[in-house]
C-alpha cells in the first residue's frame, strides 16, 4: 500500500551515449553502476513470454504472438532510475518509459547542439539508448523489493483451426490457380504489401507501418490508372476501370483521409492524443485508421484489379526483322503475363486491328464474340485487346 504520494515503483534503465553526466536529471537520476553490482541484481532486458494457461491446454492448434519484444542489447555501466507512484506494475513501467524516453529524445538533441557548437560542422545523429532492465517495488520508507514481472501473451489466433478442407465457393480454386499463375508487377507488390499488414501486429511491425502498408496495397493499383494529382480522383477512375462500388470508393477515400491527415501516419497529428491516456505498457500509439475494419476493401481492389488486367492485353507491334513472315505471341509470360508481340508489315489501321483479332483468336483458340474490343494506340506501335469477363 502507498501512503502520502510516495513513489511505489523504481524502474532502472541502462543508458549509453556519447556524453553522460551522473546526477539529478530532471524527474528521474543517471547514476554508475557497475557490471558486477547489475549482475547481483540480477539485471535483464524486459522480455515477453508465451502464456501458458487452460486456454493453451485446451486448444490443440492455434497462433499467437507477444506483446513485447525488445530487440537491442545495451552494456553500459550507466543507468537513469526513475521513481514513480502507479497503480500497478505495467502502468508503472509505462510511465517510467514515457519519462526516460523523454528525456532520452533531448538528450540526443542536446548533443547533437553542442558537437555542432564545439566543432562548427554538422554530425550524424547519434541517439541516447536506453534499455529497462530492472522493475523494484518501493515500501513507505523507499527501500527497494524484488517484483517478478512477467508479460504474458494473451492473444489466440486461429484456435482449433482448420475448419474446413474444402473451399467454401467452388470458384475459389481455379481463382487461386489463376491469381498466382498471372505475372503483374503492380498485382504482386500490392498483395505483398496487404499481406505485410495483415500479419503486422504479429511479428510487431509499428502501427504507422502497418497502415502504410495496408493502404499502399490499394494505392499502388489505383496509381497505376491515373497520374492526376489529387489522390481522390485517382481513385474515381480506378473506380470506372475496375466496377468498383460506390462504397469502397467513398471508403477508400475516408481511409486516405485517415492515413492522410487525422493521424500520425504519413503527416505529423496536430497533437498526440496518447499523452492523455493513462500510463500503460506497452505505449499506445498515437495512429487512428479504421484497419482492420476495412482490410476487406484492400482484397476488393486487388481481386477487381485482377479480374480486370487477366481480360487485358498489351500488344507490342513491329515490324518483322530480316523479312522473317508475320509472327504472333507472348513476350515472356513468367516474368509480365498478357504481354504480346505482333510483327508484322500491315499499316492500315483497320486490317491491323482485323489481323491481331485473328491472330488472338488462333493463339488462345477463343471465339470472336468474346473479344471486346482492340484499341490502337497513337503511332500504332502498341494495342491493347480486351476480353468479356
């Protein structure tokens, strides 16, 4: 029990910099110790750990992740202590953290001041780690007490999953086939980077990153339809391309509103909201996006866009080399799928669009009633010939 305001926690963390002054610093203390004395306290890196509860036992398959993991190592013989009164041990930490990373931030400002003052010519920043090694409880007198510490992951994933051996929809396998045989450069990074966001929070991507990532896999197909500068008619004419509905659209636009501008994702907030909360670990993040809410929109555009580009082709047109005769086919299908080369001698615009429909209709052995159209380009160096869905 806590009387009269008084600290009930003391936090240690190991500090390293380039200038470190023992003392007073602020609300908190830098004070030496060495490697033998942070051995006899038992000094180690925060870690979390897979929980292990009735919960674990009675699922036989599942998938989880930890909440924390802390990926640097510091020896340093220099620590900043913070004491601080909390209600328990993780809001303790929590605001220990805010503190020292606090103080930690200009810290590294201030020595990147005084080495520009000192030696009138600028430096890479070099940044103040610090390293939380050691949480002690405090009596009304102060005097420390070991605490164990354990941050448990209690996220389960999946449980007892597979449900199925089957898909639900019997189009789903040839879908799956057919996607992951069609080579689409803009295709294949935007499924790269919606699948990066989906498992984001498992293998602790920072919630900035995982926004990004998860709009990046729209951005990159609607960018491909349009060059205008405003992103929200891009967006109106990726809608035309690929039917999507006037819900996704006005979606995606509220989502690029989100990224955009009312978080700390691509631009600075106007203020950081998570400076209120309550203190907590680990820190909330100052990122405000309706994912995961509206993941399914992502695959909406990635699934159009491909259903989209697999009835599109881009025909190259030339004429042929060392009079060899008329030749029609793929460029290189594993690398850009629905890429042709046609060469041939034909100029009239007419005949040439008549010829590169016979030549499809041969080369695919599809009917002429499922070509929609052929469409020369100015110069007639390239077409592009689209089929029925």
């Amino acid at each position: 029990m806590n009387y009269q305001n008084k600290p009930n926690y003391r936090i240690y963390a190991l500090v390293i910099g380039e200038v470190i002054k023992p003392g007073k610093i602020f609300d908190c203390e830098i004070k030496n110790i060495s490697f033998d004395e942070q051995r006899e306290r038992s000094f180690s890196p925060i870690q979390s750990v897979f929980s292990e509860d009735s919960l674990t036992d009675y699922y036989k398959t599942y998938a989880s992740s930890l909440k924390y993991i802390d990926p640097i190592l510091i020896k340093s013989e220099y620590v900043i202590i913070c004491d601080i009164e909390e209600r328990d041990t993780n809001a303790a930490l929590g605001g220990a953290i805010r503190r020292i990373d606090k103080i930690c931030r200009f810290l590294t400002l201030a020595y990147g001041k005084d080495f520009l003052s000192h030696t009138k010519r600028n430096s890479i920043l070099e940044p103040y780690l610090y390293q939380v090694n050691k949480i002690y409880s405090l009596d009304i007198d102060g005097n420390e007490s070991d605490l164990e510490f354990k941050l448990e992951s209690g996220n389960m994933y999946l449980p007892n999953r597979p449900e199925l051996a089957e898909w639900r929809h019997k189009d789903t396998q040839q879908f799956l086939e057919d996607i992951f045989n069609f080579h689409d450069e803009v295709l294949e990074r935007s499924v790269k980077y919606l699948y990066r966001s989906a498992i984001g929070n498992f293998v602790k991507d920072s919630p900035e990153k995982i926004v990004l990532d998860h709009f990046k896999s729209m951005e990159i197909i609607i960018d491909s339809f349009s060059s205008n500068r405003d992103f929200k008619k891009r967006v109106d004419r990726a809608t035309e391309i690929i039917k999507l509905t006037d819900e996704e659209k006005e979606k995606i636009k509220k989502l690029w509103d989100e990224r955009s501008k009312y978080s700390d994702t691509a631009h600075p907030s106007p203020y950081d909201q998570t400076e209120r909360y309550p203190n907590q670990f680990p820190l909330p993040s100052n990122v405000t996006y309706s994912y995961p809410y509206n993941d399914s929109i992502a695959v909406d555009v990635c699934s159009k866009y491909f259903l989209y580009k697999k009835h599109l082709f881009l025909i190259d047109i030339d004429e042929p080399h060392f009079d060899r005769e008329e030749s029609f086919g793929e460029i290189n299908s594993q690398w850009d799928s629905n890429h042709l080369h046609f060469e041939t001698f034909e100029k009239n615009k007419k005949n040439l669009k008549r010829k590169i429909k016979e030549n499809f209709i041969k080369e695919y052995d599809i009917e002429e009633i499922n070509i929609n159209e052929v469409v020369l380009a100015p110069g007639c160096k390239t077409a592009t010939l689209s089929t029925k869905y």
